[in-house]
C-alpha cells in the first residue's frame, strides 16, 4: 500500500491506495471521530461491497443510503434522499458520513457532508477510475444543474481517501476508458515523462495489470495533490486541471447527464482544446497527433457528438465555471506537459476550431 498526503494544513488528509486496502477495517476507523457512520452508495455498488464495509464497522451505529446510479441522478431531488436518511436516523453533528462508489456518489456525499449541521465528517471511497484519480481527491463536491454541469456545490476536503484497486476488476471496459481520460490529462498538463510513461503502458493499463494501474493512480494524485495544495479553491493554477472540461460539460449538458460518461467528453474535449492550443501555434501538429492517438488508444472518443453545433457549444461554453466577468477562459497547453488557464485567444480561432468539429 501506498500512502499520499494532501497538504492543506490543518485540513490536510492520507490518500491510501493499494490492492485490498478495504480489508484493513482499522484504517478506516482511524478517521471516524464519533460512533455514528453514514454510507451512501448507489444500487450498482451496493450489492458488490455495501454489506462487507458495514461489517468492517461493527463497533459503530452505521446507517446506509442507496441512490440510484448515474450522472443523470446527480441533482437536488437526489441529494434530498441523503438528508432524509440523516435526519431520519438522528445523526448528529459527529457523524462521518461515507462515499462509497464513483464521481457522483463522491461528489453528492461530499456536498450533503459540507451542507449537514453545517458540515460533518466524510470520508472517499472511490470504486471507479475516474473516482480514484480525480473526483475523490481536492474536496470539489456538488450537483449539476439542467443548465450546468457542478454549477452547485462547495470546496469541502474529505477526512481520507481509500483508494482500493481490486474494485476495479468489477468496472466494464468503458468505465475503464472514461477513467484513464483523467489520468492521461494529468500528462498533458503537468508531466510530459508521466505522458510518455502511459503511451508505453496504455495497454496495460486497460487491461488492468496490477503494478501499472497503481503506479498510474499514484502518480495522477501526487500530481493532483500538488495542485490543490497550492490552490485549493481554484483561484489560480488549480484551473489546469480542467483541460478538455469546458468543451467536455457542454458535451455532456447537451447529449443529457450519463448518456455520455464524463470521461468520455473530457477526452473529446482535449482533442478540442489540443486542436485550438495547435491552431494558435502553442503545439506542434505532430504533438497533437502524438496526444490524440494516445485519447484514441485508451477507448476514448476523439471527437464530439455528431450533431453538436457552434451555437450548442458557445450556449453551453458561457455558463463554465472558469468565466469571469463574462469572458471565457480556457485550459490550453504550451507543448505537452505544460498547461495555462487563459482568456488570451482569438474568438475567431476558437469559432473555427468549434466549426471543424462540426
């Protein structure tokens, strides 16, 4: 087992990753404070390791919700179920309340923890690759919104993360792609060796070999734990760590939350913002080829729906997160492995790169 620490003084917390690090009851107790445990899962998760983590908690008054599982679920009507079942049971404010699956049941747990009595306790256990590498790290909770994707939520960091590889061997192929999306933006923006690193291995990565996907998800948290620690509310560099995702959540806002899977549009999405970073004469062609093919080689779709106009991207553009004082900004690279978050481009340029997808 590995063990990471994200630096946020007294907010700071272990990432433990490893083959059945869920085994270990002990560790997760560690980070429970009072005797009360909520876990909120979803009803794919549940029936595979709800009722062995109940049992690793046996000393504790353990409650559980079960949501239903899918983007297309991440929302208030949801989010309510979890209140309800707080409430219901009488939790107090020294509840942990625990994630126990993928982005949006990380991402609705973490907001009902940041919102509950004014903020409880909670621990991530991601069960998806996209969850382990990303979402489950940083402390961004939320839910979307018919007009936005996390356009509602807060920065709330977790207790722990328990990172735990042997779920992944449950996860279709396609999960397995939409995951690997997030660890190959972490090469892209921040790490050319890691980029050259997953182009070697990204057969083995697919097909879950052990020893590569752990050093994978170490290297993609270290990376992102570094990030967060020097800008943990996204004032500032924290934005590279969106590459591909304003053109990625106008794809899923458009197409309907869960037709496409995040990792899928954030993988579009760079092969979006690798054509407007190479029209702008930031990266070669050559590298652009060079990150496609890897997009393509990891099971991603390497452009947008067929369908999706101009006028639905910039529609959907202007509602990101990133733009200010109503100018879009935009994650583009200066060669691989070097990432800015910029207003600084031609709006002409960025309408052709948008036309050429069309």
């Amino acid at each position: 087992m590995q063990c990471l620490n994200v630096d946020l003084a007294d907010r700071s917390y272990p990432i433990y990753i490893g083959a059945d690090v869920l085994s270990d009851g002990s560790l997760l107790q560690r980070h429970i404070a009072g005797r009360q445990v909520c876990i909120v899962t979803d009803d794919t998760v549940a029936p595979l390791y709800l009722e062995a983590l109940i049992q690793k908690l046996a000393d504790y008054r353990v409650s559980s919700v079960v949501l239903p599982t899918g983007e297309a679920y991440k929302n208030w009507a949801t989010l309510q179920q979890v209140f309800d079942a707080l409430l219901a049971d009488r939790h107090d404010r020294r509840t942990t309340l625990i994630a126990l699956g993928g982005g949006v049941i990380g991402d609705m747990t973490g907001f009902a923890a940041a919102c509950y009595q004014r903020g409880v306790d909670f621990i991530q256990v991601p069960t998806t690759l996209l969850s382990q590498v990303d979402s489950s790290v940083g402390g961004k909770t939320g839910i979307n919104h018919p007009a936005g994707k996390n356009m509602l939520g807060a920065f709330y960091q977790p207790k722990a993360v328990l990172i735990d590889t042997d779920s992944l061997h449950t996860l279709p192929a396609r999960e397995v792609s939409a995951g690997l999306a997030e660890i190959i933006k972490y090469g892209l923006i921040r790490d050319a060796g890691f980029l050259a690193w997953l182009e070697q291995n990204i057969t083995a990565l697919r097909s879950l070999d052990a020893t590569t996907v752990i050093h994978a998800i170490e290297r993609s948290c270290a990376i992102k734990a570094e990030v967060v620690a020097a800008d943990e509310r996204e004032g500032g560099v924290r934005a590279i760590l969106n590459l591909g995702h304003t053109f990625g959540h106008a794809i899923e806002a458009h197409q309907g939350y869960g037709n496409w899977l995040h990792g899928e549009a954030v993988g579009a999405g760079m092969v979006m913002a690798l054509d407007l970073s190479c029209r702008l004469g930031w990266v070669t062609d050559a590298e652009r080829q060079r990150a496609v093919a890897l997009i393509a080689a990891a099971g991603l779709p390497v452009a947008p729906p067929k369908g999706m106009r101009v006028a639905d991207f910039e529609q959907l553009m202007a509602v990101d997160k990133k733009v200010l004082d109503g100018q879009l900004r935009l994650v583009l690279l200066h060669g691989l492995g070097s990432a800015v978050v910029t207003a600084e481009f031609d709006a002409d340029v960025l309408r052709q790169c948008l036309l050429g997808f069309e």
